[in-house]
C-alpha cells in the first residue's frame, strides 16, 4: 500500500507547497488600492468645484467693484463738473449786483465815497476770482468776503446798515474749509429783502455735528419777505436766481460728498421781529 500511495502522497504535497507559494492576497489588494484611489478622486471633486466657484465668485465680485468704482468716478467727474458750471453763474450773478449797486452809487453820492466803493469792490471781485477756481476756502476768508460785501452795502445805504459777526468760542476759522461763496447770497437777501434800506444783520458761525457748521444770519425784518416758508428758497422773491442756484448747489454737493448740507428759514427766536436764515455748511 506504502508503494502504491507513496507517489501520490508526494505529489499531494508537492501541490500543497505551490499552492502556499502563490499570493492568494494579491488580488484582493490590488482591489482596495483601486478602490480608495477612487474614493480619493470623488472625495475632491466637490473639493474642486467649491475652489473653482470661490475664484469665480471673487472675479466676478472685483470685475463688479472695478466697473463700480468706474461708474462712481465718472458720476463724480459729472457732479464736480455741474458744480464747477453753477459757481461760474453763481458768480457773474452776485457781479452783476454788485455792479448794480456801483451805478447806484455813484449817482446818488460823492466821488470820493463812489471811488473807496470800488476799492471795496475789486477786493471783493479778487476774492470771488481766486476762490472760483478752489474747491474750499478758509472761513476766515469766507467771513472776511462777507464782512468786505457788507461795508459796500453799508456804503449804498449812508452807513445805515449795521452788522455784527459772531464767532462761537473755540471755532478755529484760520483752520476750518469750507465751499466757496455759500453764505454771500444769503447775506445779500437778508440785506435786499429782509431789511430794505436800513437795519441789523447778524451772522453768528457756530460748530455743528459730523464735521459740519452752522452760520446763522438774521435780520431784523424792517421788510417782509415776498414768500414765507421753511426753505429760503420759497422766502424771495421767485426771481431770486441767486437762490434757485444755491438750492441746486447744496443738492449737489450732498451728493458729491455724501454731506447734509441745508439751509432754513425761520421767525427769530430772541424776541426781535425778523427772519434767520439757518445754514449748515459742511466742513472740506
């Protein structure tokens, strides 16, 4: 039996040797190694699309903010360039008053008083020259303009026209800027309008909140207004265009510089009869 099965028995175990021999694991593990590169690659498409809509987003939100910005430098081109075209009419406006005033002058006075008039006058023109051409001034300069327009009025009326400027204590007007010419035409209208021939004008400057002042100018009311409303701009005469021009030019500049200016009229509080003119003028 021995010899019979001896064959056999050594073949069996030869098999049993090679069958041990031979990596039974091997496919298997070339299975998981495919399986989880895969897992990988589907784990970072989403990775993927997320970075690559991240990067479209920001493009697209600083290809928005560049033609934003764009767009906002030409509007304030525009807004700085209607303001340029109003202070030109604002000015040939207040010149041609001022001229007015001259002829009157000089037919109802002296040649002496006429001439000191006009030295008056080509300070004042200077001033409106050289600040035309500025985006703000002192309010120092601004007061001296204002305090220059009214002696010549002072002049026009025999020195029956009186005035007093009010400082607020601590307003450093050598070091505040603030538009040019947006008190002057409220002045003449106080003047014109409010007092006729003779009287008090006050001009009280005054700090007011988020880099604004405030410069009130009253009048004692010896004239009424043609028109009583709380905007200046309803309290002249319709042919005031001084007015109508100062009511565009705050507007504009408001939304130039996300300001609030504004200007008011109201009854005086201090007992005399008389209107004030509330402006509150932002700071440059």
């Amino acid at each position: 039996m021995e010899g019979i099965f001896g064959p056999v028995g050594m073949a069996i175990g030869e098999l049993q040797t090679v069958l041990v021999q031979v990596p039974v694991g091997a496919p298997t593990q070339v299975h998981e190694n495919d399986l989880i590169q895969r897992t990988v690659l589907l784990a970072l498409i989403p990775v993927v699309v997320a970075f690559s809509f991240v990067v479209f987003v920001f493009y697209r939100a600083r290809r928005e903010a560049y033609f934003r910005h764009k767009e906002t430098e030409l509007k304030l081109s525009l807004a700085e360039g209607e303001l340029k075209a109003l202070r030109a009419q604002i000015n040939p406006h207040f010149i041609f008053n001022c001229l007015n005033s001259i002829h009157h002058y000089m037919f109802t006075n002296d040649g002496p008083k006429a001439g000191e008039y006009l030295i008056k006058f080509s300070r004042l023109i200077r001033h409106v020259l050289e600040s035309s051409a500025l985006r703000s001034v002192s309010l120092a300069d601004e007061i001296a303009a204002n305090r220059i327009y009214i002696e010549m009025e002072q002049l026009r009326m025999n020195y029956e026209l009186t005035y007093h400027i009010h400082i607020a204590p601590g307003l450093d007007v050598t070091q505040l800027e603030i538009p040019p010419m947006m008190i002057q035409p409220f002045v003449e209208n106080a003047i014109w309008h409010g007092l006729g021939s003779g009287g008090v004008v006050e001009l009280h400057f005054l700090p007011a909140a988020n880099r604004h002042i405030q410069c009130i100018i009253k009048d004692e009311g010896k004239k009424e207004y043609a028109h009583v409303s709380t905007d200046l701009s309803g309290a002249v005469k319709k042919s005031s265009m001084g007015t109508s021009l100062m009511r565009e030019r705050f507007n504009l500049i408001n939304n130039l510089h996300q300001t609030q200016a504004s200007f008011t009229l109201a009854d005086r509080t201090d007992g005399v009869k008389g209107k004030q003119v509330t402006l509150t003028i932002p700071l440059m």
